[in-house]
C-alpha cells in the first residue's frame, strides 16, 4: 500500500511538472543536515532576541516564495538516518537506513540526479562541510549497503567523473586510512588543492578538482570545516566553497554552457544537533544561509534559467523553543563564544600548560570568559553545583567523556552547555534523529513545483524535472 501511495504522488508530480515553460539550466540543491523546522526558527528568534525585536529576524532563504514540508521516513522505519534520507534527496527512491546509494536488496545500485545531470551534459559539483565521503554527498556518487564504508566510497567518488568535489577531507575507515585516496583520484585526472590559494592555482587547468581544507585543520578539527562559532581568519568557509564551486563549473563561456548541477551539504548542523549544542547549531544555521547566498547571488544575475531548492535530510536532535515558560531567553546564547567541542580542547591547553592539573579556579575562569558565566549570565547555586560535579567527573581520578554521535567531550564541557540551553529556555528531546517533517524552500525556474506538501523521494525528481531531464524508471 505505502508503495502505491507513492507512485500515485510521483504521477501526479510528472503529471504537474509537464507544464513547465522554463527548463532550469542551473541547478542549486542545497541539504541542511539535520536541520528540522525548530532550528530554522531557533536561528531566526535568536537573530530577533538580538536585534532587540520581540519577533524574529528571518534569514535569507526563508523569505523566499515557496516554502513547504516533506515527509521522510525511509525504507525501513519512520526514523530515517542519513544514508537512507540521502539516497532518497539524490535518487529518488526510498531505501534501507545505512544504506548509500542502494536499493533495499542491498545488491541494486540506484543512480543519483548527479548522474543523471550529468548525462544530460552538464556539468557537476558535489561539496559538504564534513568529509566528502560521508553519508549525504557519497548518496549522490556512491553505491554501497554499508555507510560506513568510507574507504570504499572515496574510492568510488572519482569513478563517477564529476567536475567538482570540496570538502574538509575525505572520512576514514577505523580499519584502514586513506592512504591510496588521493592517489587514485590523481590517477582519475583530478587535481587535489588544498586551501583557497591551491583550488585558485589548479582550477584554471584542471579538468576535475577535489577541493579541500588544508591539511593542518582537518589534524585539529577533524572530517569537518571549522565551525561557525569557532571560526579563525583563514579558515576555509562553505560560502568560499559554494563561490569557488560555480567559478569552476561556469568556467570556459556561454559558448558551450549546458549548466551545471551543484549539491552542497550543511552538514555541521547535524553535527552540533547530535551533541544540543544550540548556540553552535544557531552559527552554522547562519553560516548554511551564508553560502545560500551566494547562489542566490548568481540566481539574480540569471533568474530565468536558474533553480535553487533548500532542504534537509532530517531533524535531529528533537529541538524544543521553550521548556515550560511562555519566554525565551535566546540572547542568553549570545555569550557562548565556542563549540563544546572547542572548549574542551581550551580544557586540554590549560591542563598541557599545567603540567596536567587543572584546579576549579582555573576552570571556573575558562568558563566565565567562553560561557560568560558568573559574569554576563548568573547561575543559580544548582546549576553552579552541576558545573562542580563535572568538572569532579572531568578531572577527578576517573575522568569520563561524554560522547555524542560523532564527538566525545569533558563532561564539563558537556554541563556547560546544558546550563547555558536551561538559561536560554531552550530544550532537546534526544541526541539523535527524530521523524520531525523536513522544511523545502526554492526559488527560480520550476520552484511553483514545490509548493505543495510532499515527499523527501519526490524532491529530486522535481528537480530533474525542472531541468529538462527526468527521472524515469
């Protein structure tokens, strides 16, 4: 029956889309991961509570005029993962959780709109804020029944022969490194420049570009680019990743310009959803719509012949605005200077500059200049005791991390933000996915076709369909 449903929607959505006058030539596909409806609006109240506004201050891509739901639930359980919603937003087709770019026999490779974009002659980009062989891009170049096999998904990314990769770095397997990565992605033609001055250097003769961060940020940060809360001069950016990308896939005229495809994944959001981390979470809302902007800069200089759709594979994290009181205190998020995760590498300087101890003085003091407590924000005498007892769990005897889906952190760290979130009013129903509907903005040619609720495997193919090549199966 669910089957039915779905291709009774599909029809429709064809029967709909065969109107369209305007054949989108270039195509934006923006995928906030993680990002549900709540962390749209937690970034807007907060840009309100800033500007002193009792309402909110939108962002760019939310005043756009289509705005919409999806469903996503994938092959196996209302409760997607990034693999399954991430096959469906590049395929089209729903599929198994952990699955990429796979059908639920495990054993069908599904093709991707990449692909598909591609054959039509245009040229392709695929660029993220976490390691370009992670769950969300690898869906659009890779096949394989197990996520986590990220070793064998760089491998693959080359073989797809798309024009523009960029990202942190490529993930790693536990069991293997990427030692032989890069190597045969030179072997496929593609030039590896890391940082912006490299990707400027290569771009003008290179055929295929992998696009990276520089080597010394991915040995600090990780898979990640730098987060937004967290971010140093120099640091490479998704907005500089989203203008370096359509530099190299509109390069070379009009002449024989067929347009070009362009996903880009927000993927920090999920990152800090997964630890409630809602002052990182605001940052990097800001920061996606930041490079958003960027491609509705190239929209306006070509509003005819280009489409910009903005969505997300899931929510996560289960956000709430308001834990009990009919207030908000978002401002309060204001004096959280980093990440939980920066602040415990400011707990791991301290310790190296101390010969290894830490005294509650100290930490109290790292607290009050990164948190502003004590300071900007007063705690009550149970929140001050919370804090006492992680640190005595941080940094006592028996030190514990706390882990979330992708970090582990001090569990002072781990307080500190749980304290400033109780001050701000705002709360988490859990540190993982939620079956929460996922927002769907667009503007330009074809974007009429999402106004309407709809389905996260209905996306991409509304998307071909306003390029002029559909997806047929």
């Amino acid at each position: 029956m669910k089957t039915k449903r779905i291709g009774l929607s599909l029809a429709a959505a064809a029967i709909a889309l065969a109107s369209s006058a305007q054949e989108a030539k270039y195509i934006f596909y923006f995928i906030g991961d993680g990002m549900g409806p709540n962390h749209i609006a937690l970034t807007e109240y907060y840009r309100g509570e800033m500007a002193d506004s009792l309402g909110l201050s939108p962002l760019g891509f939310t005043q756009w005029p289509v705005a919409s739901l999806a469903s996503n639930y994938s092959a196996s359980t209302r409760v997607t993962d990034s693999a399954a919603s991430g096959t469906a937003l590049a395929t089209g087709h729903k599929t198994t959780n952990g699955f990429i770019g796979m059908a639920p026999d495990a054993s069908t490779p599904l093709k991707s709109i990449a692909y598909r974009a591609k054959e039509a002659g245009k040229r392709v980009g695929i660029a993220s804020s976490v390691g370009i062989n992670h769950a969300t891009p690898a869906s659009f170049f890779g096949h394989n029944a197990k996520r986590s096999s990220y070793h064998d998904l760089a491998l693959e990314l080359p073989e797809s022969g798309f024009d523009f990769f960029a990202g942190p770095d490529f993930c790693c397997d536990k069991e293997r490194d990427t030692v032989g990565v890069y190597d045969n992605a030179r072997a496929h033609g593609y030039a590896i420049a890391r940082g912006i001055d490299e990707f400027r250097s290569q771009a003008p003769s290179a055929s295929g570009i992998i696009f990276l961060q520089p080597s010394e940020a991915t040995a600090t940060v990780g898979s990640t680019l730098p987060y937004a809360i967290d971010r140093k001069d120099g640091d490479l950016t998704l907005r500089q990743i989203t203008e370096s990308g359509i530099d190299f896939l509109t390069r070379g005229g009009a002449a024989d310009d067929n347009g070009f495809f362009f996903m880009i994944e927000g993927g920090n959001i999920d990152w800090h959803a997964h630890g409630n981390d809602a002052a990182a979470v605001v940052h990097e809302v800001a920061d996606f719509d930041d490079a958003i902007a960027a491609a509705y800069n190239f929209y306006l200089a070509h509003p005819d012949e280009t489409l910009i759709v903005v969505t997300a594979d899931h929510e996560t994290g289960s956000l709430n605005l308001g834990t009990g009181k009919y207030a908000l205190n978002l401002k309060a998020l204001s004096n959280q200077k980093v990440s939980q995760d920066e602040m415990s590498r400011i707990f791991n300087t301290i310790r190296r500059n101390n010969n290894g101890e830490i005294s509650w003085e100290m930490a109290r003091q790292a607290l009050a200049d990164n948190f502003g407590f004590w300071t900007a924000l007063e705690l009550t005498e149970k929140q001050e005791n919370r804090l006492k007892e992680a640190y005595e769990k941080s940094f006592g005897a028996e030190s514990n991390m706390v882990k979330s889906e992708y970090k582990s952190n001090y569990p002072l760290s781990d307080a500190a933000k749980r304290v400033i979130n109780e001050i701000a009013m705002v709360g988490w129903g859990s540190g993982a996915h939620s079956a929460t509907f996922i927002p769907v903005f667009a503007v330009g040619a074809g974007a009429e076709s999402f106004s309407s609720r709809s389905d996260n495997a209905l996306i991409p193919r509304k998307i071909a369909a306003a390029g002029g090549f559909p997806i047929n199966d």
